[in-house]
C-alpha cells in the first residue's frame, strides 16, 4: 500500500454512507404479518435508517487503490466509516462496491483511473469543502499523519412507515465540517478531483459501503456448486483402484478452469439490470457456478443442473444485456457463458 508516506497529489473520497435504525422490538408481530416485498417470496427484509453523502480529502499516490484510501481514512479521520475487505488483492471478492456508479472491487481500483474532476459550476454544488489539512497542522488536531480533511452533506433518513425504497429528506442539505484545518494547499500536490463511492448496487445496504450479499451465496447455494461424480476412479488392469482421483486431460480441465476462478464478488450481479436481489433472477454469479459444473467432464448431474436453471428466474429472466462481463476481475465473459447457458437449455 502506497499511502500517504509517497502521497504527491489530492483526492477527494465521496462516499455515500448508511447508518441502519434499530428495528423496534414491539414492531416483529407486524412485520412477520407483512406481505413480501417481493412476487417471489422474499421475506428478506430492507434496512432503515440515515442516508448522507461524506467527503474526505486526502493526500495519496495516484497508483494506490481506493482501499488504501479507505483505509487512511479509517485510520487516521474517521473510524466510523465501514467497508468489507479481506485479501486486498481480487482473490476473496468481499469488497466489491460501486466506484462512480461502475461496480469494481475497491482493491484493484486504482486513483488514478478512478479520479475525475467534476465540472467546474458543480464542484461544490450542495457541499461545504474544506481546503487540504496540512500534515502539522493535521497533527495538532489530533489527526497524526492524516492528512486529510472530512466534510458531510446531504442528510436524509427513511422513515418507518415508507417502502425501504422511497426516502424522505428530513435534514436535505445539512451541512456538518468534521474537521476544519489551517488552510494550506501545497503546489507541488496537485488536486487527482473526486470519486464517489456507494455499496454495491442491487443488494440490500447494511452499513456504509457493506451490502448484505447473502443473496449471491443462497443463489449459488441453489444451484449445488460442488462436484457430483458417480464414483467411478480409475482402476488398474486388474480392476483394483489405481488413485483416489478422477483423472481428466488438460482440454477437459481447459473447458471450465477459467470459470472455476469465479469468487462470488457479485460485480456481475451489481452491474446486471435484471438481478435487483436475486428475487426475479437467480443471477450470474449462481449461472457462472452451474457452467463451471456443467462443463466438467467428471461431473454427472448436467441434466438436474439444466433443470434447475430452466426455471422463469433462472436462465429464462436473462436479458443478455451483456453488461455482466464488462468488470468482471477475474476475466470470465459472464454474458457469453450466459448466452451458452441459454442455448444449452434450449438445446436438449
Ligand atoms: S463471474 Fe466474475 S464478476 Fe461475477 S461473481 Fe464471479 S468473479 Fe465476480
Ligand atoms: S479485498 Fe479481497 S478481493 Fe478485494
């Protein structure tokens, strides 16, 4: 992580942040009584609470990632701030979130593809912005080695009685500086603009920049990821075992390896207009697991795979609008293996 010990430039974090109510006690009879939100069934339940939108100026590297921003940000100005992340490298998929409305994962986001300057008549449109904090004069703030400057706007919180969906503004336009500092830009650290944040799209938001993926995982779950063999092993001559394996040759295994490095990150599902959830679309991600199954030549459940995917939210509710594919980070060209998935159904 490059940070703010070679930082040679500015940019300014916008993140669209989320503060859940706690759900009243007394309220559970009610909402057990409640129809579903959904025509599906889905009882799954939306988060209430307070919307805002927070700015952080920071100094940074622009070859960092936007999860080292995140984590300055968390560690030396506001420890309140939430997001999910774990390998910090695109192996576990845990912190896929929408970057300028493109759902990306924040540790391969890099600032310097990232950042744009907005036009200049809606810089500050609804925002009160601080200049850059100096690093002393950060210091004697209490925010050693920050760098960095926090700015709130636009509060809105839902209210109880509305559809999880609809909010309405009780204090639009509330202005809160967090942190003011001396005034000192640097010349020799020039402004990268600003990139906005917000939880990945399509999913029920939990807090911040945590969306609650449970979805994707009951989806996939669905669809039964895992190897289903007959138990034939490879045998000698004179019928004994030979290895506790099921052999393949590398242009069977070439068929689905590169779909067996899927990690259930769910950019695919933030970015497809169909999914909204998983309640009228099983979704890519669940499609991408019952391909790389499908195309294993030691599994033997392709016609139960096919069947469980010919379903009206199964492959059937794909549009092939093919925007699944675009930022997948592993490199899978998820509307094409739709576009198979849907010929393959079709076919049999
Ligand atoms: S197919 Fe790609 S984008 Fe979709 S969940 Fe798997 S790794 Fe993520
Ligand atoms: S933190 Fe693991 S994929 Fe980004």
């Amino acid at each position: 992580m490059g940070g703010i010990g070679n930082a040679t430039a500015t940019v300014t974090i916008r993140v669209k942040r989320f503060a859940p109510r706690p759900e009243r006690p007394n309220r559970s009879a009610v909402t057990a009584l409640r129809k579903p939100a959904s025509p599906f069934g889905s009882t799954r339940k939306r988060p209430r609470g307070k919307q805002w939108s927070q700015e952080y100026t920071l100094r940074v590297h622009p070859h960092d990632t936007v999860l080292d921003c995140l984590l300055i940000i968390k560690r030396t100005l506001d420890p309140t701030l939430a997001f999910r992340y774990s390998c910090g490298h695109g192996m576990c998929g845990s912190d896929a979130v929408a970057v300028n409305g493109t759902p990306t994962l924040l540790c391969t986001a890099r600032i310097s593809d990232y950042a744009k300057q907005l036009p200049q008549n809606t810089q500050n449109e609804g925002f009160r912005r601080t200049a850059t904090v100096n690093r002393s004069a950060a210091a004697t703030r209490g925010f050693a080695a920050s760098g960095g400057n926090v700015t709130e706007t636009n509060t809105t919180e839902t209210t109880e009685d509305t559809d999880a969906n609809s909010v309405s503004a009780t204090d639009a336009n509330a202005t809160v500086v967090a942190a003011e500092g001396t005034v000192a830009p640097t010349p020799l650290a020039p402004d990268l603009g600003i990139i906005e944040l917000a939880p990945l799209p399509g999913f029920p938001v939990q807090r911040d920049l945590i969306a609650d993926i449970d979805p994707i995982l009951d989806q996939i779950k669905r669809l039964q990821p895992y190897l289903q063999a007959d138990g034939k092993l490879a045998t000698t001559r004179e019928g004994k075992v030979d290895v506790f394996e099921y052999l393949q040759k590398p242009e069977q295994l070439a068929k689905y390896e590169l779909l067996s490095n899927c990690i259930a990150c769910g950019v695919c599902e933030g970015s497809c207009p169909v999914f909204a959830g998983g309640e009228a679309f099983i979704g890519p991600a669940a499609l991408v697991m019952a391909s790389r199954f499908l195309n294993d030549s030691r599994d033997d459940a392709a016609q139960q795979r096919l069947d469980a995917i010919d379903t009206a939210d199964g492959i059937a509710a794909c549009q092939s609008v093919r925007a699944c594919g675009r930022q997948c980070p592993r490199g899978i060209d998820v509307g094409e293996e739709m576009w198979q998935l849907t010929t393959a159904v079709r076919e049999r």
